[in-house]
C-alpha cells in the first residue's frame, strides 16, 4: 500500500518510519518551512522496532495517489495540517486518523469520503528533523472496523507494530481517553512524572477519580469499557514517563487540553454525569499556564 503521513511528528514519523522500514512506499506530508530542513530520511530510535534509519518521500502538499493517510498531528495543529492534503486530492485513500481525543474523528469525515477510527498507545517524540525515539517497551495500534481495514492492519504488523482490532469506534477512543487523559492532566498539573503523581497520595487519589470519570462519561456515550482492567492498567504504568502534554507544556507549545479533557467535560454534561475531578485538574493546568504568561 502506498502512505502520506500527515503530521510527521513523534507518531508520524515513527509509523511511516516502521512502514517504509518494511518496503512500503511512504511521503511525508510537511509545511515549507520544515520540508526546506528535512533529510527525506527518517531515523527511527526506538525500543520496540530497534535502530534504523528508512528512506521516504516527502512534499509540501499531497501530490500523487495513495492507499491511506495517517492523520497524526496534535489537535491544535489539525486545521492547519488539513491543508495539505486537500479532499480531492485523498479521494478514495482511507484517512487514518492517531490522535488525541474524540472530537476529530467527526472533523475528518466532513473532508474525507473514507475514514478508519484508530488510537496508538506509544511514547514516541521527534527529537530533531527526521530523528524520532520511540521510548516505551509498547507500541500498540487499535483500529476499529472500516474501510481496508485487514490490509492496513496486515501492514502495520509486518512492520513489527501491535495490532488489535476492536468491535466499535467508541471503545477505540475512549478505551485511550480513559488511560491518557488521567496521566496527561495530573502530570501537566504537578509539573512531575507518571511515578511522582503515582506517589503522592493526594495527587494519586486525584489521577483514580479523573480515571473513574472519564470511564463513566465513555460508558455513557457508548464505549464498552472494562474499568477494573484500564485501572489496573494504569495502576501498573509509572516510573519517570512523562506524558506528551506535560512536554508541550514545559517546552511552550499548545496544549491538546480541550481536545483530551473536553470530551469528557461536556460528555459530563450531555449525560449529567459530575467529573469534578477532571474539572479540578483542567483548572489547575490552566492556572499553571496563566502563570507562566
């Protein structure tokens, strides 16, 4: 199958890396500014794949067919991201959207005529232009049932990738929601690691309750969650992890709070479910953020 990855940030690249790694044809998909510094090179640090370093295409717009688009940039850079892969120039591609949240799945099927929900559970950042670290001994896609879906799984397990395939779109989503957004918000909140909030028991109370909250939001909007295997499933992550949102923070860039925290806060809403707990957290890091203008 031939690839556009679309935000060749930390998911991005390491995806298109481990695709064209395994002779798949893949173009990355890159505004001018970064397209005049990239290697057309990707090198791939990773402890799942190992080192290695693959060719790929690359291009200041979508200008040639494809198979699939991987959708991966953070929510606040979607719009923006968009652009470069026009409609019309997609056509019958499947759009593969790994990202944060909920909200942008409806977003990508107002432009894309086939759409194939999935969510990646991976610690994985761009270090510098072409160079991604994928740092987690896990590297796990969900995708739920849609277009060419046994394909593009097939693929992405040839590629050395985990692969599940879910029963449902809501399941996918909010099965991730249930485990970042915790661990997003309290990490973002504290300043500290996934182990230093496990730690502290005050800060450790406030990760269960905002877990609790978002399961409880999720089963209401569908999602079939098994909240006794996600807790323990969070019980057990830890050690100096530090989530993605707690590194855009540090480093000054966007936050995606309303595209993780939001779903659950006006989910709350729309099913009269109470996340007091999230809703402290969202006011924390926004307090953190107010302070830092």
């Amino acid at each position: 199958m031939r690839h556009a990855i679309l935000g060749a940030g930390g998911i991005g690249g390491f995806v298109g890396g481990a695709l064209a790694r395994n002779g798949a044809e893949v173009v990355l998909l890159l505004r001018p500014e970064t397209l005049a510094r990239h290697p057309a090179r990707l090198r791939v640090e990773s402890v799942v794949l190992g080192n290695f370093e693959a060719d790929v295409a690359t291009a200041s717009a979508l200008d040639r067919e494809v198979d699939v688009l991987w959708v991966t940039p953070k929510a606040p850079q979607l719009v923006a991201a968009l652009e470069l892969a026009p409609p019309e120039r997609v056509g019958d591609a499947v759009a593969v959207p790994l990202m944060n949240g909920v909200d942008h799945v409806a977003v990508l099927r107002d432009r894309y005529r086939r759409v194939l929900v999935g969510a990646i559970r991976v610690e994985s950042e761009r270090a510098e232009s072409g160079l991604v670290r994928q740092k987690t001994s896990f590297a796990r896609v969900d995708l739920a049932p849609g277009p060419r879906r046994d394909e593009i799984a097939g693929e992405l397990r040839a590629a050395g990738l985990d692969v599940s395939l879910a029963s449902d779109e809501k399941t996918v989503l909010w099965e991730k929601l249930a485990f970042l957004a915790p661990l997003a918000l309290t990490t973002t909140a504290l300043g500290e690691s996934v182990g230093a909030v496990q730690a502290d028991p005050e800060w450790s109370r406030r990760l269960m309750e905002c877990h609790g909250e978002v399961v409880s939001v999720g089963a209401a909007d569908g999602a079939a969650l098994d909240e006794a295997r996600l807790r323990a499933a969070l019980e057990a992550f830890g050690g100096e992890v530090r989530t993605s949102m707690q590194k855009d923070f540090d480093a000054g860039r966007p936050l995606e709070l309303d595209a993780i925290a939001g779903p659950v806060v006006r989910g709350g809403r729309r099913h009269e479910i109470a996340t007091p707990a999230t809703d402290d957290l969202v006011g924390r890091v926004e307090a953190r953020l107010a302070s830092r203008a």
